[in-house]
C-alpha cells in the first residue's frame, strides 16, 4: 500500500482514557462505503436505543436484551438496576469469604480448586477472562466441564485427584435445563459421592431462578438440596453476552479477578460506541469493515490474532458470540438470507507456525484481526533478558512477528483490523469484550438479522434427542433377541417402521463401544456387520 502511512494516520481511532486503538487502514474499503451504508448505519443506532430502553429485542423469547445494564445500572430500570447492585454485592462478598476460609470445604480446609461445569456462553466467558487475568498464583485454579464426554470428565477428576476435596463447583446455565450441564452436574455429584464428600456442600448454582412463568431445573434442585449458595441471572441476560453477570463475575472473582475495573472498562467502551458519528464509534467502524470485507454476506472468515497468550481463548470466544448471534437463515422480514461470519483463530505467533502460511499465500477467504498488547511485560518489571546479540527482547519479536505479518499480508492484499490494548488488565479486556458485543449488535442491523436468537440450536438439541431414542429403541430389540446375532437392518425392521436404518446402524456401533454387554461382529461391510447382547 503506497499510501499507508497517509491511510494509517487518518484511519486510526483512539481512546487514551480506554487504553485501546482501532486501526482499519489496513482494509480496502473506499469513503464511499459511509453514505453507501447511512440508511443501515441510521437503523443500527435506532435499533441499539430501542434496545438499550428495554424493547423487546428477542421475540422469539420475549426477552428485553439488558447486557449493557449490567454494567451501568443506571441505564436500566429501578427494579432492575436495585437487583444488578444485589446480586454483584453477592457475588464480591461470597469470593471474599471464600478467599478468607470463611466460605470453606466440608473438610474444613480453604478452596483451592473451581471445578466450572457449564457450556457455551456459560463456559467461554469466565474461561477466557480467567486465563486473560487471573494473577498467576490464583488463590483458585479452574477446571472445566463444558461438554459431555465421559472421558474429558474422568480426565478433569483425574487432575482433581484429592483435590476433590478442597474444589468448590460451580453449575452455571441460564435456562437451568442444558443435557451437557446437568449430565456434567451429575457426573460431578457422583464423584463427590463416591469420595465420601457433600456435595451440597461444595456446589453453587448460577440459574435465573425459578418464579411463577419459569422453571430451572437447576435452582430447584440446588434450592431443595440446600447448596451453599445460588446466584442469579435474568431472563434479559443472553448466553453469549454473559460474561458480565454472574456467569463471567463469579468464577472470576473467585480466581482472583478484580470485577470492578472488568465492569468499569466494559462500560467505558459501552460509552463510547454509544456515539452516533460512526467515524468516531469503533464498534460501528468494526461492524462496517466486516460488511466491507464480506460484502455484507459473510464471504470472508474472520481471522482472530492476539498477539498475547492470556488473549488465547478470545477466538473461541468470538466465534460464539459472533457466528450464534449473526449465522441465521431468515432476516427480520422473514427472506432466506442465510447470514453469519465464520470465525476461527489463535494466537500469534504461534498460529505463524500453523495456518499463517494458507492467510498469507493461500485462498483469500479472510481478514484478519490483529489484537497487539503493547506492553506485555509481566508486571510492572524491568524489560527482560536480551535474546539475540543485538540486545532485542522477547516482546521485540512478538511485535515483530505482528507487524510483519501485517505487512505481509497487505502486500499479498489481504486485509486486517488492528486493536491495539496499551496491556492486558481487567479494564482494558472489559473493554475489548464490550467492543466486539457492540459490533456485533450493529451488524446485525446491517443486515437485517436478529442478533439475539438461536433458532438452530434448538434445531440440534431436537436431533440429539431423536437419536437418543434410536438408542433406546435398538438396546431394547437386542435386549429382547435373547443373545440372537442381527444386522442393522433386522433391528431397525423389530425396532419400528420409522426409523431409518443407518442410524440404527450408528446406535448399535455405539452400544457395542460403550456397554460391556453389547457386541458386534465385524462382516465385509456394515451390512453384514451383526450385533448382539452377550448374556
Ligand atoms: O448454544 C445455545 C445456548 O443456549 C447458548 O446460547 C448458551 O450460551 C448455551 O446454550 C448454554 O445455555 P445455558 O446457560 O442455558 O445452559
């Protein structure tokens, strides 16, 4: 790019009270693009007050869409601003007993480990912000259960070994009623039980709770087992945008997370994106780039590199927030649309040694975001050991890797975002994390979609539960065939006229891979594969 300083100077936007810089020269879009789009910018500020005042944002739900309040109660209504204050008041005093041994295990002795058993928004937002902030003697480690393999599970309890006994747990689901959630909840209450241990004793529920027009299976029964404590979420908080709640504040705190500057940053940011001059809104600058990039349908990846370690998660993360928000069959008015933007990545510069070589010379399928953590030195401390005879710095090379691939790429054209945090704490990642909720929001006003749905999820949990009776109905025909050797087609035939043969095929490889009593009989193909119930 001949004129990149020239671009680079009148495309930086900055915030030197945030900490955080948003350069887009990087990205081929023309001046034009800003009246082009003013229509569809105007209708993303219409929509984000509307949604700020407490509109129904999520028809599908009927749900007001409040994550924005949470930190800046004033925004939100009295009854709602009183209960935010309540509930973050909770939260700060359980992690400062628990810190203090006041809070402890049932054996008496301090917590020393989280075992977080959620999934989704209520996994990925306190993952990411413990390992982005958590000092690094944290007075609590994490462990995770945020799927529902039994051998992740075993593996996590392996680590845990004695430590069982001094891990406090956190279930954590906003609808209460998740099938990975409540199997890794029962999973853990087995484990607990077989080590003797109580665990009411060492289990928190983080649920919106139970009331006259809604059931959480969770706080219920943490209510009627008497576990050490439930914090609650509102039905306005979304999974995706959750980690200012409870979901994101409480495991965090306990790790040793300072949650007021995360809260203060993220309303900072919230602040400044609320701004209607969309040159000046980093949010929208985002949002239009990835219509720029994309030409408004997704056709190009978004490629997330922080040039940080702590910031590794940030693009599972993103990819929640932004492809659940944005990958939606049907617009507003009801038009196939098929939208969404896929994203994946990292860091750097590891990913260099992986992917970078397909972004720089391979398919043009991308753009990428840069993420520098300028000052990345550990602490306040001195600048490090000299690694190379000119007396450069680990840091010098990371920020070299990052702006040579920066150049790099633009030679090749292939465009890229660069934010800039001046470091990494818990303002600046508030604000980084509220920033990239903005964008989203404003996108999806772009282009017409409801960020805050999640119809094809729903769509997937129907399909598991189908198959889940596939298995059941195969299990009971061999049960029943008294040791009789069958293929998958004699199963599917006893097991009912509707279910397709294949899949009876898969339930049966699956009975025969995880129950003792089940076997099957390799033929020449599935076909003549047999399956049958040892007695
Ligand atoms: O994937 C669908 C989803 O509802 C996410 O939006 C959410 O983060 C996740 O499942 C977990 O949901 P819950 O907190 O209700 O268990």
């Amino acid at each position: 790019m001949p004129d990149s300083w020239e671009r680079f100077h009148r495309h930086l936007l900055r915030d030197e009270s945030i900490g955080l810089s948003l350069d887009i020269s990087r990205m081929r879009f023309d001046d034009a693009l800003f009246e082009r789009l003013a229509p569809r910018i105007e209708r993303a500020w219409a929509d984000m007050a509307a949604l700020e005042a407490g509109e129904i944002a999520n028809p599908d739900e009927n749900r007001r869409v409040g994550h924005y309040w949470l930190r800046n109660p004033d925004l939100a209504s009295e009854a709602d601003a009183a209960w935010i204050r309540r509930v973050r008041g909770e939260i700060e005093r359980f992690a400062a007993a628990v810190h203090a041994g006041e809070i402890a295990a049932a054996n008496g002795n301090a917590f020393r480990h989280l075992l977080l058993i959620g999934i989704g928004g209520s996994a990925l937002g306190p993952q990411l912000a413990i390992e982005a902030l958590a000092p690094a003697r944290s007075p609590i480690d994490l462990h995770s259960f945020d799927n529902t393999d039994p051998a992740g599970f075993a593996r996590t309890l392996e680590r845990l070994g004695d430590g069982l006994a001094e891990t406090l747990v956190i279930v954590a689901s906003k609808s209460g009623r998740t099938p990975e959630t409540r199997n890794g909840m029962l999973e853990a209450e087995a484990a607990f039980a077989r080590a003797g241990i109580d665990f009411a004793r060492h289990a928190v529920a983080v649920t919106c709770p139970t009331t006259e027009t809604f059931c959480s299976i969770l706080d219920d029964l943490a209510r009627e087992r008497g576990w050490l404590a439930r914090f609650e979420l509102a039905d306005w908080i979304g999974g995706r945008t959750s980690v200012t709640s409870a979901v994101g504040l409480l495991p965090a705190a306990l790790a040793g997370v300072d949650i007021g500057p995360f809260l203060d940053g993220a309303a900072a940011m919230d602040a400044w994106t609320r701004r209607t001059d969309a040159r000046a809104n980093p949010a929208m600058l985002l949002a239009l780039m990835w219509h720029h990039a994309g030409n408004g349908r997704g056709e190009k990846d978004m490629v997330i590199l922080p040039y940080c370690d702590g910031l590794g998660l940030l693009g599972k993360y993103l990819q929640q927030l932004v492809m659940e928000s944005l990958g939606k069959a049907l617009d507003r008015d009801g038009n196939t649309v098929h939208q969404g933007i896929a994203v994946y990545g990292n860091k750097g510069s590891t990913d260099q040694h992986a992917y970078i070589q397909q972004l720089r010379d391979g398919l043009n399928n991308f753009f990428a975001t840069f993420i520098e953590v300028r000052d990345s030195r550990p602490g306040a401390g001195p600048v490090a050991v000299p690694v190379d005879e000119s007396g450069a710095v680990s840091a010098d090379y990371l920020q070299g890797f990052l702006r040579g691939t920066r150049e790099a790429l633009s030679e090749n054209g292939r465009e890229s975002l660069t934010l800039s945090l001046d470091r990494l704490d818990a303002r600046r990642f508030g604000s980084l994390l509220a920033l990239f909720e903005r964008a989203v929001s404003f996108y999806a006003s772009l282009v017409n979609v409801n960020a805050y749905h999640q119809p094809g999820v729903e769509a997937g949990k129907k399909a598991a539960g189908d198959f889940l009776g596939v298995i059941l109905a195969a299990r009971k025909v061999l049960e029943e065939a008294d040791g009789a050797a069958l293929d998958a087609a004699a199963v599917a035939t006893a097991a009912g006229p509707a279910i397709p043969v294949e899949a009876v095929y898969h339930a049966l490889t699956h009975l025969a891979a995880t129950r003792p009593d089940f076997e099957v009989k390799t033929g020449a193909t599935p076909a003549e594969d047999t399956f049958f119930r040892k007695s």
